[in-house]
C-alpha cells in the first residue's frame, strides 16, 4: 500500500513538471513569436538588456548572472551544441578577451619590476636573496590566468588528480613559474633576473661559452657576453660573427641601466672597472670588493693570503706567447669574533713586547696541570678512534661525545663571514714579495697605512710558515729603522694549523717509514704496513699527498688500537666482548691500554742509547712510540675540528718538540714564537682574540672548524681549477676578477642544486675500512708485534739500525741551543724596538700625509751624516729638518734634497 503511494507521488509530480515545461515553451514560443512580428531577433533583446544605460541592470543579474551554473550552461552549449559558425564565432572571442586579460597581467608584472634586473642593485644580495620557489608564487600572483591557461595546458585530469591526493605539484609550479619568467623576459629585455641567474648559475658549474649561447638563443640564460663582458671601451673593437654581435645587442639592454642607488656606486679604485659593455661578473666583482672594503673598515677582520701557481697553456706557439708557470698570491678577510677596538690598540701590545720577559723551557713544556691534562686527552683521542672509526662500538657514540674532558678555551659556534681579495700578480716568495703583498692587500681594502687609525690598531695575519717567516724577517730589518707602519709593527703573525698538520703528518711518516726491504723483520713500521694494506707504494723523497699519508697513519693506528684492545680485555671470545661489554668496562680498557702500550716511559729505548739486544725489545718500542705520535697527531686534528683551543695549546707544545726531533726545525722555532706570544709578549685581552679567531667555520656547524690557512687553500682551489677561464681570457686580469665573487657564485650553486637538482648531499660517503683493519689486525697478531721478545731486533749485524727515535725525547735535548738563540734575537729586537728611528725625529710637525711621505725618505738622514759627520742631537735635527724640507725643487720635480751640502746645483741633473 505504501509502495502504491510513493508511485502515485512520483506520477503526480512528473506530470506537474510536463506541465510546467510546456507552460514554459510556450511563454517562450509566444516572445519569439512577438519578437519576429515586431522585426526584431532574440539576440537584439539580449543585446539590449546587457547594454548599459537601459535600466535594466537588475535584471540583467537577477534573470541570469545571479546562477553562475546558468551562464555556465550557456557557454558550454554555445561553443558545443550550436553551429560551426557560431562555434567558431565564440571561440574566436574567447581567446582575443583571453589574450587582452593575459596582456595586461603581463604588463602589470613588468611594470612592478619584480624581474627587471636593472632596477635592483648588482650587489651581493642580487645573487644571495635570489628564490626560485619564492619568485614563481610572485609571478604566479601577477599572473594568475596566465599560469591557470599553463597550467592547463601542462597537466592532464589524471595529473592534476594525483596532484591532489599527493603533493606531486611542486615541480609543475616550478615549470610554469620558469616559463612565465622566460615569457616575460621575451616580453621585455629588462625582465631578465631569472636569465642572470641562471646564467651565472651555468658558469659556476663549468658551461662553455657555446653552450651558454644555445642556452641564451632559447632565453633561458643570459649570453656569455653578458654574463663576462664584451670588452672595455678603450680596447679596440675586433671582428665578431654575426650570431655574436645578436647576442651583445640581444642582452646589453639588460644590464647597461643602472639604479640610481648610492649603496650600489662603488667607491674610489672601483668606478674605472665598470665600463659600458662590462659583463655580470665584472659587476658582481666590483659589489664585492666593496662589501670587503666595508668589512674591513667597519669591522676588525683578520688577513691570509697564500701563494697560487698558475698553468697558463698556449695551444699555438708564436714568438712571446708559450707556456708558463706563473706565481701570484691570494687573499681573504674574515671579520674577528669577540675583538673589540680597545683590546687591539698597538701602544699596549708594543708596550707588552718590550716588557716581556725572554721564553723559558717550563713556557714550552707541560706543567703538572696541563700533563694531566694531555694524558687525559690523548686517552680520549684513543676512545673516539675505536668508536668512530668502526661500526663495532657505534652504541657508545654518544656518551663518548659525553665524556669529552678539558674543553676549555672551545670557540663558540658561529658561522665565519667569508671576503675572497682580487686574486694579486705578485709572488710571495720573497721578504720583498711578502711585504708588496701586505701593502697591496691594504691598499685594496682601503685603508691609508700612514695614518695613526691604521697603525693604532693590531692587524692579525695569518699564513703558511714560510710566509709568516718572511714577515717576522721583515719586521726584524725595519725595527728601528721605519715608523710603526712602514716596520709593520702592528702587525701580529697567526699559526697556520694546516701547514703545521702537514709537518706533523710528513714528520710521522719519515719517523716511523722504517727499510721498505726489511720486510717481515720489521713488521711493525709503516712501510710493511703499506704493504698489507696493498696501497701505492711511498718513496720518503716525494711523499705523496697530505691525505694519503694521514689516512695510512689513521687507519694503522685504528688497526693497533683495536689489536691491543683484544689483548687486554681479557674476553676469550672478542667477538663477545664487542656485543656485551658495558661503556665503563670499555673505557677501563682503553686507560689500561694507554698505560701498557702508548707510554713511551715504558719503553726501555725510548732514548738514542743502543739498547741492550738481550734485554730490549725494538719492535715492541717503535710500535709503542708510533702508538704515541698518531694519537697526538688524532688529538691534534680532533681539537681543530671540534675549534678547542685549549686543547690545541697543549698540544703545540708537545708539537715545539716532536717538530725538532723529527728534524722540522723550521716549524719547531715558529711555534717558539707562539708559545712565547701566547705566554708573555700578547696582552691577555689580545691573546684571547687570537685563539678565538685561529679558526674558522665557514658552515657554522659543529665540528666544522678549519685552519685559516686550509680555508685559503680551498679558495686557491676554486680559483685554479673551477673558475679557471680558458684561452686568451687566461690572465691574472680575469683571477683579480672572478676571486672575489667565488663565495657569492658558490652559494648560488647550492641554492639553485638545492631547488631544482638532485639531492646528491654536501660529502662524499666514507669508505668501509673494516678489511684494512681486519687486515692488520690479523698481520700484527701473526708476527706478535705487540708481545715482548727480549732481544728481538730488526738487523742483528747493527742494533741501531731500525731503530725509532723518541722524537720528544731528542727535541727537548736539542732545545736548549735553539732556545738560547732565540731568546738573543728577541731581546735584540726588543733594544731596536726601544729606539726612535731618526726618520720620525727628522720629520717636523705638519699634516699626517707630508710625515707619511718624509718618514720614508733616508736622504736627509744621509745628508745629516755626511754633512756633520754623525747625528746631531734631537733638537738640531727637528731644526735641520724644517729647513731641508722648505728647500726649492730642481726642474726634475725633486726638492732640494737631490742638491748636495754647500752645493747649488743638481750634480744628477746639471742644475
């Protein structure tokens, strides 16, 4: 009954609506019908309520606007269910309406200069602020109809489905950001920010210029000669292709307009480089040399520069143009953490030097403290090596990084600024080259050195031994003699750290080399265990890379430590004991480890006297010694990285002898003048800006920590072999130029890789190095190189032969003389360093600039001497040089100084 009901319902209702629909086709049938009798159409009434100006705007939107899905049915049913001709009629204006629509929103994202590169400043924050995800939602939001019609027209229903159910949408967005910037560029020449980018992006990563102008051809980067510049205005202008002269004309426009921007207009020395035609790169130089000059005037920064060798290639020979080695130098500033003008004045660290007292032995060795101290480091040194470098004890990763003693002095965590110098034509290796390099260096970050806010504050350089070797030398023959800034008084030398772990690792391996033919007579040396290892073979006279020789003495030293932890365990089972022993019982053994085998006081030839072959045990004591030096080495390099510097004094200590004994003497008497700084001659304020700043951390990671000297030489290598140009562009013209842009165009590249590439990390991965130690661990338990065999010895016929020396040991005998001699140097140049050099008492009161040019000028010192015969007194002399100074010049432009006494004419020049 319900059923028949519900039926009933549904009749009625069908019925009513038949009704209603022919009520309706009638209505309409009977407006048409008086339409056609009036002589008018459907569409003239259409036209006419649509027409503003009739009065019929509210039912224009209540009889159809008001139902969007009305209008929408209409749309659809004209440009499907209708004619050709009407089809074609709506789509015609459909996309005319569309192109006006997307003509304006083009118009509108020129016009609010979001990729017009010529209204931004070229500074560093145009390459560094630079956003792909950002700048495509820019545009898209100008844009919004033109990125929907691309969107469209890019995706299909079951791509833009997926898109919703999983974010699969970031790389579309990309695409269409990406070709909007290209269209726009197209649009207009200025709109060319993306192009540059991407542009200076392909260049860093190695793009030929070919390339570069394919890419450009499509507009999708900038041209070569955009990006390096078409020539200088003085340079004539050469024969060039057709398709290059497209190129310049197709790119200048992008880059010839400059803002009317103060912060951008570089300063004295830099406007002359920015030359109509000048490339991005030239631009990008020149913002960031000034941003160094800002640096360096607003901040107090520290200095390193390095010698680079440069191959410059000649594919064909003519007369003057061949091969050549050349030699330059480059150089970096950082700014100083923590330093602050009052505690950098020069007066209180000259004051210091001369007050200081000569260094003593007890400077340079340990006192009771810091021996304890060091015992306790190089124990846990050994801790880290056996859990870090295998996965066998991964579990006690972090309660070792707990049990880190002796922190202290650590450098807090920040990121170091980083300021490349135009890369210099001038080679350091010589005291003369040093000192143009330092004055050029200055001269570049502006400072004027004759003045007294330039020599009033303590400059800290940084460098290679050799280098700072020079500077000392220098300062040493000017002390005296020059003014504060002509002597370079005001400098003070950092150590270079990665030089010193170069010496220290070299000194390891010529040490502990032992008789590559000894063979398994000396099965506890270096050379044999190369041998296991199956690596390239060393010869002690060309020493392969740095690394290579760390890596032997590291994974010996892994591979030792973890053979001597088997055999005092006590476990029958090692296997066992890795899976169960507890952290403490670990750290038990390592300290019994330490006590058994890496102290060198137990080794009964731990001096040069020849051992007793019934009593001593040579193998046993040189693989003791070696167990002793690589941890030092492992402590060394575990300091730097972790940035303690109190750890690293206490080390350069040990590091002042095993640097003589092994025969580096030249790195032994440099941290003589280390230690003596740190320990008397620096202020403390001083002392404690330098360890602070004798690290840097360009990632500002932990553990991250580098030597200055090794961040120069990562900045040597991308100038030797990624920004390197090729061909006639080749000169140390283009090294000045593209030095000081490498940290911008470095972090464009990972910017740009970060977006768009494949994530490929930022290290490579370290390889398993579990079979090395397998494999010496099973050679060193074969030949029993850690059990005592009383009267076991490499070579029978001569004892010493074989014999490692206790480089410690040798060191401290041999300091005493060196130590001598240094302390005699120092207090000679502390009695030069009293004297007031007769420059400063001959130039007479006046302007700083005239003092700055008199104090080096020697002539009137000489006409003193020959004139009297011998220095007159202070008074005489100011007197004497008011005089000589307002004397006429001869025709040369000299003044009266090239006249000799009681003469009245230039004998040089005959007036």
């Amino acid at each position: 009954m319900l059923r028949s009901a519900i039926e009933e319902n549904n009749a009625a209702r069908a019925l009513s609506e038949a009704n209603l629909e022919e009520a309706r086709d009638l209505c309409f049938q009977e407006v048409l019908t008086r339409l056609e009798v009036a002589g008018l159409t459907w569409g003239d009434l259409v036209e006419w309520i649509c027409t503003p100006g009739t009065g019929r705007g509210d039912i224009r939107y209540r009889g159809l606007f008001e139902r969007g899905a009305q209008v929408e049915r209409i749309l659809d049913l004209w440009v499907s269910k209708n004619s050709r001709t009407g089809r074609d009629t709506v789509h015609k204006w459909a996309l005319q309406y569309v192109g006006q629509v997307v003509s304006k929103e083009g118009h509108q994202a020129t016009k609010s200069g979001t990729l017009m590169s010529c209204r931004m400043a070229l500074t560093e924050s145009f390459v560094l602020n630079f956003n792909f995800s950002s700048m495509h939602r820019a545009l898209s939001d100008l844009c919004p109809s033109m990125a929907d019609l691309m969107h469209a027209f890019s995706t299909t229903q079951r791509q833009r489905h997926r898109a919703k159910q999983i974010s699969e949408s970031a790389q579309e967005e990309e695409r269409v950001g990406q070709a909007l910037s290209n269209l726009l560029a197209t649009r207009s020449q200025n709109n060319s920010y993306v192009r540059h980018i991407l542009g200076l992006y392909l260049y860093t990563s190695g793009a030929q210029r070919q390339v570069l102008s394919v890419l450009s051809a499509l507009g999708i980067c900038s041209g070569y000669t955009t990006i390096a510049g078409s020539g200088s205005e003085s340079e004539p202008t050469p024969e060039v292709s057709t398709g290059q002269r497209l190129e310049e004309r197709r790119d200048r426009d992008a880059i010839e307009q400059e803002p009317n921007n103060a912060s951008q207009t570089p300063t004295t020395g830099l406007k002359h480089s920015l030359y109509r035609g000048v490339g991005l790169l030239q631009r990008l130089c020149a913002a960031c040399r000034l941003t160094s000059r800002t640096c360096a005037q607003t901040k107090l920064c520290g200095h390193v520069y390095d010698n680079i060798n440069m191959m410059f290639k000649i594919a064909e020979q003519i007369l003057g143009r061949k091969d050549s080695q050349e030699n330059g130098t480059c150089a970096t500033i950082f700014p100083l953490l923590d330093a602050r003008a009052e505690d950098m004045q020069t007066a209180d660290m000259l004051a210091s030097f001369d007050a200081a007292p000569p260094l003593s032995l007890k400077d340079i060795l340990h006192t009771s403290i810091e021996a304890i101290q060091f015992e306790d480091s190089l124990e846990h040194a050994a801790l880290r090596d056996l859990v870090y470098t295998s996965d066998l004890f991964a579990r006690f990763r972090p309660a070792v990084a707990a049990s880190l003693p002796h922190t202290d002095h650590q450098i807090p965590l920040h990121r170091t600024e980083i300021h490349p110098l135009p890369t210099m034509n001038i080679d350091e290796s010589s005291i003369v080259g040093n000192a143009q390099v330092i004055d050029t260096m200055f001269q570049e970050l502006g400072f004027d050195v004759g003045t007294t806010k330039f020599s009033g504050i303590v400059r800290p350089i940084f460098g290679d031994q050799l280098s700072i070797a020079r500077l000392r030398t220098l300062f040493a023959n000017r002390a005296g003699h020059e003014s504060i800034a002509r002597s370079y008084s005001n400098l003070i030398f950092g150590p270079g750290f990665f030089h010193h772990q170069m010496a220290l690792t070299h000194g390891i391996i010529e040490t502990h080399w032992g008789d590559p033919h000894a063979g398994t007579r000396n099965p506890g040396s270096l050379s044999f265990l190369n041998t296991v290892l199956d690596r390239k073979p060393i010869v002690l006279t060309s020493l392969p890379p740095y690394r290579t020789c760390r890596d032997l003495i590291f994974v010996s030293l892994s591979a030792c430590l973890l053979h001597c932890l088997e055999r005092v365990c006590g476990w029958d089972s090692f296997s066992d004991y890795i899976a169960e022993v507890s952290f403490n019982d670990f750290c038990a053994h390592v300290k019994k480890i330490m006590k058994t085998y890496v102290n060198a006081a137990e080794c009964p030839s731990s001096t040069t006297k020849t051992p007793q072959v019934t009593e001593g045990d040579i193998i046993y004591e040189n693989i003791c010694l070696f167990l002793r030096d690589a941890l030092v080495l492992r402590e060394f390099t575990d300091a730097i990285k972790g940035g303690y510097s109190g750890r690293i004094i206490r080390t350069l200590k040990v590091l002042a002898l095993m640097y003589r004994g092994s025969g580096r003497t030249k790195y032994a008497h440099e941290l003589l003048h280390l230690i003596h700084n740190l320990t008397h001659v620096w202020p403390k304020p001083l002392r404690d800006i330098v360890i602070k700043n004798w690290l840097v951390n360009p990632s500002g990671k932990p553990n991250s920590w580098v030597p200055v000297d090794l961040l120069q030489e990562h900045m040597n290598f991308w100038v030797k072999v990624i920004f390197k140009a090729q061909g006639s562009n080749a000169s140390w013209d283009w090294l000045g130029m593209i030095s000081p842009c490498i940290g911008v165009l470095r972090k464009l590249a990972l910017e740009v890789n970060g977006a768009l590439g494949v994530r490929l990390g930022s290290k490579h991965h370290t390889p398993n190095v579990e079979r090395d130690l397998m494999a010496i661990c099973n050679s060193l338990q074969e030949h029993n190189v850690f059990g005592i065999e009383r009267g076991r010895v490499i070579n029978p016929i001569d004892v010493m032969n074989g014999l490692v020396p206790n480089v410690i040991n040798i060191g401290l005998n041999q300091l005493a003389g060196p130590l001598d001699e240094y302390n005699d140097v120092f207090r000679k140049l502390q009695r030069r360093r009293r004297m007031t050099p007769l420059i400063e008492l001959a130039a007479p009161a006046g302007d700083v600039e005239s003092q700055t040019h008199r104090t080096s000028d020697v002539r009137f010192v000489l006409w003193l001497v020959i004139y009297y015969g011998s220095i007159p007194s202070a008074d005489l002399v100011t007197l004497l040089a008011a005089w000589y100074y307002q004397q006429p010049s001869c025709y040369c432009g000299r003044l009266f100084r090239c006249i000799p006494p009681g003469g009245r004419s230039c004998q040089r020049h005959g007036q």
